[in-house]
C-alpha cells in the first residue's frame, strides 16, 4: 500500500503508513534533550533536541521552549524547525522557542549549537518544557539534561547541585542548608536526565 505523509504548516513531511484508523487513535508526543561527552569553557558544545510522536495519529499543535543555564548562549541551531522558520532565539541568546507544528507518527530534531563562557560554571541543567494541544485538552512534557563543563570553569556558581552552608550552634551541633541530591557524580562524560509528562483532559 502506498505511503503518505502528514504535513507541516509548511511543506515539512514525515512518513504516515495509510491504513484503517485503530479505536482509540492517539498522538503521545514526548520531548528529549540529550549531549555527548562534557563541554569545554571558552568553547562550543552541542546539544539535541528531538521532539517524538510515538502515538497512532497526528499529534496537535506542539511547541517547546528551551532557556539555556548560566554560562551558555545560543551560536546556531539546525533541523527542520529552525529551516522552515518555526523557531526564535530571544533573551540576547538565552531562549529558544519552537512551534507550533503539527506531525505524524515519527520525530522531529532540532540541533542546538551553543557558547560556552570562560567562566561558565563547572556544571549545569539544561530544560526544555513543550506542550501539544488537541482536542481532548494539553499534554505538558519535559526533559532535563545535566552537563558538565571543564577547563576553567567557575565552580563558584554552582551547577544544580546546590550549596551547603554549616552554621554552628555554639559548638554543640552542625546545620546544614539547602541540601540537595544529585543521582550521578561528575565524572568525565556523565549526565543525568530526567523527563516527565503530564495529561490535562479538556473539560
């Protein structure tokens, strides 16, 4: 049987097997962003984010946003979104918003290119947060990516990971103060993601 494709606003195509519509049809569209390897201050790394339709039917109208973390700033962006002129880099190189599209089952994949500070701190999350928006109501998904910076990054500024603060009590018992856990210690080429996806049915 021949294959069709389900188009973008404008012109983009992406494969779309034709056959008879299952019961219950639905586009699941979910967002990842992910890196290679650790990035270098004073220099450029990469980062990609791919946008999934891994449903049964055409996803609605789905946009993302990304703000980049200290330290990093947008030099170029790649794919199919950023070619057709769906997406804008504002916030003097600190935002990147793409949409609104509507796909079929597959992926889209935007390439994000970016600068590095000289004194870009040491590590730092990365999230993108995207919507779609369908007839039944917004899914809400996102992604977070940790990347670690070496060279003669700023370890002042922390990278996610928080701060801890000892107060004495008169020498009777240490506090602490803004504790928080990473899951993964910085070693050389490690990265945490974490995603989430949230359903909001119409009324």
């Amino acid at each position: 049987m021949a294959a069709l494709t389900s188009v973008l606003g404008l012109g983009i195509g992406l494969p779309l097997a034709v056959g008879a519509t299952p019961a219950h049809a639905q586009s699941i569209v979910t967002i990842d962003k992910s890196h290679e390897g650790n990035f270098q201050a004073g220099g450029q790394g990469v980062y990609t984010i791919t946008l999934t339709n891994s449903g049964n039917e055409d996803s609605g109208e789905t946009q993302f946003t990304d703000n980049l973390p200290p330290g990093l700033t947008v030099a170029s962006l790649a794919g199919s979104l950023p070619e057709f002129g769906l997406c804008d880099v504002t916030n003097g190189g600190k935002t990147i918003h793409c949409g609104e599209v509507v796909f079929g089952v597959g992926s889209l994949v935007t390439t994000v290119t970016v600068d590095i500070a000289e004194n870009a701190p040491c590590a730092v999350t990365n999230t993108v947060t995207g919507t779609e928006t369908t007839a039944a109501g917004t899914n809400a998904f996102s992604d977070s990516e940790r990347t670690t910076i070496t060279g003669d990054c700023n370890d002042d500024n922390g990278g996610g990971g928080g701060s801890i603060l000892p107060i004495s009590l008169n020498g009777v018992i240490p506090m602490f103060n803004n504790i928080t856990t990473n899951n993964n210690v910085d070693s050389p080429g490690a990265s945490n993601d974490s995603a989430q996806v949230f359903r909001v049915n119409a009324p």
